[in-house]
C-alpha cells in the first residue's frame, strides 16, 4: 500500500492528475496507519502475521 502511494503520488506529480495526488496520499497514509498497527503487535484484518 506504501509503494502504490508513492507510485501514484509520483504519477500524479509528473503528468498534473490532481485525483492521482489525492489518491497517492489516501493511500500512503493508509498503508503507513497498516504498518504501524502491524509493527505494535495488533491483529491487522483479523490476522495477527501475515506471511
């Protein structure tokens, strides 16, 4: 999720998309609260390590 906001930050940067910037940070953020709550041991979708 962290790299498909930064891919689409980086698109969205390039060709002037405003809609691909937005997604790019909603996603970003996204992936980043994931990691977090992942990193701190709590169960992320139900599952507690994901392989």
């Amino acid at each position: 999720m962290i790299a498909l906001g930064i891919i689409l930050l980086v698109i969205g940067w390039l060709t002037g998309i405003q809609i691909l910037w937005t997604i790019g940070i909603v996603a970003l953020v996204v992936g980043l609260v994931l990691l977090l709550l992942g990193s701190i041991g709590r169960p992320v979708g139900g599952r507690r390590y994901w392989y």
